[in-house]
C-alpha cells in the first residue's frame, strides 16, 4: 500500500488567507481543493509539499455568476459543472468536458481549477517510486533523461486535462490572486509546452475563478480519445467552437487539440480555413486536414502514436459535423461509449 508523506493541513475560509498562507511557506506549500491528482502524486512521492492549503472551505470559489457572459469559481466540483444548465446549454463543449472526466466519484470530488491545473502526464512518470527508482527515474522528478526521447533536452510529459482545451475554444480567461494582488489573463496564456514547468501560475498564485464570454451564435463540441469509455485520461482530445450566421456560414471558429503535447493546443490556421464558408464536407475536410498537421503525440501514454496521430484528422472532423447539426448520438455512444445529451 502507498502511504502519504507526513505533511501540516491548514483550511482558510478566504482567498486572502489562502494566499498569506502561500506567500508565508516559502515555497513549501501547494494547495489542494478535491484532492483527485495531487494526493495521488504524493503517495508515488512525485510530489512532497509539506503543507497543503485546502480550499474546499472557500465558498466564493464555489460561486457562479452571469454578466456578460458566465463566470465560474475554480473550486466548483466538475460535478456541479455538469449539473449547471447554464453550462449545458450555452458552453456545450465545457459541459461535454466535464461530463467526460474520470467517474462520478471522481467528479464529486475534483474541480475545475484543478482539471485546468492537472499536472503532465507520462508513462515513464505515472509510477511508484520504486518502479521509477528502476529506471534510474526520469527528468520530469529526481532523474535527467526524458525516457520517451532520450536525447531530448525537456520533459515531454503530456497534458491530460479535459477541460482546458473545450474552454480555450471557447475564449476563456482566468483570474490569478495571490497576497499581492490579482491579474486576469486568457486561458491560452496559463500554460507553456514544457512537461515540468507547465503552468504560468506562480507558487504564491491561486486560480480563483474561468471566464467564459457571451455564447450568443455559438456553438461548441468536445470529442475524447481514450481506451475505456470511463475513467481514463484522454489521449487525444479535439474541442471545437464556431458562431454561426443565419445563413450558416462560420463567422469566427476555434480549434484546439488536448493530450497531444506538453500543453493544449490551439491550431489557428486551421480554424481559419471555416470563416466565410458553411460546414460542408469538404470545408471540414480542409480544417480536419489542417489541424492534424501540428498533432505531434510521443510515445508516452497508451495507443500508438502513429494512430493516435491518425486519430487527430477524424476526432476533429467529428467535432465540426457536431457544430454543423449533424445527429452523432449513435457515433457518440460507440467512440465515446456514453450519450452526453
């Protein structure tokens, strides 16, 4: 059995006192809200802070409010996501995301800040310790070879989080606060191609809360590639958005592609080639082209990546027949083996 390490648990009732708590630990500190990626981490000592801040006393991080457009606290469990119609009618590729994540337990008990947070992951990382120790480890934690490309000179880790690439096509930002202040930034700008430093975030800095702008002619979808229809990350992620003008044709569109590099990734030229056409087969084809120019996958987490690769073209294509109307509950439930409607 693998135990936690000895570590000091303080649970603040604010944001600004989580945040003195941070600034105070001289980088000793990380914080915890449902516990689902960190905890584990810890018991294959990938992770050993000797003091967690709990947030799952903070009720404002709890909170959702309309405006302009929805904003949603990171410490909302993806449960709760799930059930909020708001979410499930205007942010459809979000609410595709989070319904996607791991199981229901699982969902209970995560949040949004800390899907979006998920650290990289590897099938040379994601181990105990001793089978790691075996392998003399590796560069992401205690070692200095990437083992999935030896002569590479940074960690190739991937990033797994479902719900980062849905609300990068949706245009989401986010709000960071530490002790000093606060800053909203795009959600793009959270986070960089680099399997151990994958994250803008400073230490001290705590995600408070996603910003989604108005979904008005807005239509989204989230598509997932994973062995088992339950519980597992994704291996390839394709989430897609598009505002559509009365005649059909794209006025704006966005594509990203999750699990296939270090960080999601948005691929512009390929969301480019829809503005000024409908969604035709053959514009979708072009952007499906397109889009799996820059899926790039290694050889770190299951399938290969030859068809993973593959995959990226069809996974893409699914998500825009999706945006054009196209009924795919029947290729929902046999690709992702649930319904999602």
């Amino acid at each position: 059995m693998m135990r936690l390490p000895n570590f000091r648990f303080v649970a603040p009732t604010s944001v600004h006192e989580a945040a003195e708590l941070l600034t105070s630990s001289s980088g000793d500190a990380m914080l915890v809200a449902g516990g689902t990626d960190l905890l584990p981490n810890m018991k294959r000592r990938q992770q050993t802070p000797g003091t967690l801040v709990g947030l799952r006393h903070i009720a404002e991080l709890r909170a959702i409010s309309n405006g302009d457009g929805l904003t949603i606290g990171a410490g909302l469990t993806l449960a709760d996501l799930v059930r909020t119609q708001k979410v499930r009618e205007s942010y459809g590729a979000l609410w595709q995301a989070a319904a996607q994540v791991a199981t229901p337990q699982l969902r209970n008990m995560g949040t949004l800040g800390g899907n979006l947070c998920l650290d990289t992951r590897c099938n040379y990382y994601d181990q105990n310790y001793e089978w790691r120790k075996a392998i003399d480890f590796c560069m992401k934690k205690d070692g200095g070879t990437c083992w999935v490309a030896p002569s590479s000179t940074k960690c190739l880790a991937v990033s797994s989080t479902d719900t980062a690439p849905a609300l990068l096509a949706l245009g989401a930002s986010i709000t960071l606060v530490s002790a000093n202040g606060s800053r909203r930034i795009a959600l793009s700008d959270l986070y960089r191609n680099d399997g151990i430093h994958y994250l803008t975030r400073q230490p001290n800095e705590i995600l408070t809360a996603v910003h989604l702008p108005e979904s008005t002619g807005w239509r989204s979808a989230y598509w997932k590639l994973r062995r088992r229809g339950a519980f597992d990350f994704p291996v390839l992620s394709a989430a897609a958005a598009a505002k559509i003008a009365g005649d059909g044709t794209v006025e704006s569109a966005r594509i990203v592609l999750g699990a296939v590099s270090s960080r999601p990734i948005e691929v512009a030229p390929a969301a480019s080639l829809l503005v000024g056409h409908a969604l035709t087969d053959e514009a979708i084809a072009r952007a499906a082209d397109a889009a799996a120019q820059p899926s790039r996958p290694m050889d770190n987490t299951d399938f290969t990546l030859v068809w993973r690769k593959r995959m990226t073209r069809v996974f893409v294509t699914y998500a825009l027949r999706e945006l054009r109307g196209d009924d795919v509950r029947d290729l929902r439930r046999r690709v992702s083996r649930q319904e999602l409607l």
